[in-house]
C-alpha cells in the first residue's frame, strides 16, 4: 500500500504542479484583465 501511494505521489507531482501552475496563470491574466479593462 505503501509503495503505491509512494510511487502515485511521486508520479502525480510532476503534472499535479504543471496543472495547478496553469491554473493559476489562467486565473491570474483573468483577474488583470477583469481588473484593468474597467478601470481603462
């Protein structure tokens, strides 16, 4: 059980992070651009 979830977590961080990193840059250019167009 172990060396699964060892070997899961392992693998899964990699895309886990590739994933939340474009995520948050989405999220980011979606914020400025609905914080700067109103203000423009």
């Amino acid at each position: 059980m172990s060396t699964t979830f060892t070997y899961v977590s392992t693998g899964c961080i990699g895309p886990m992070t590739y994933l939340l990193e474009l995520l948050l840059t989405e999220n980011m250019s979606k914020v400025v651009s609905h914080t700067t167009v109103p203000m423009s």
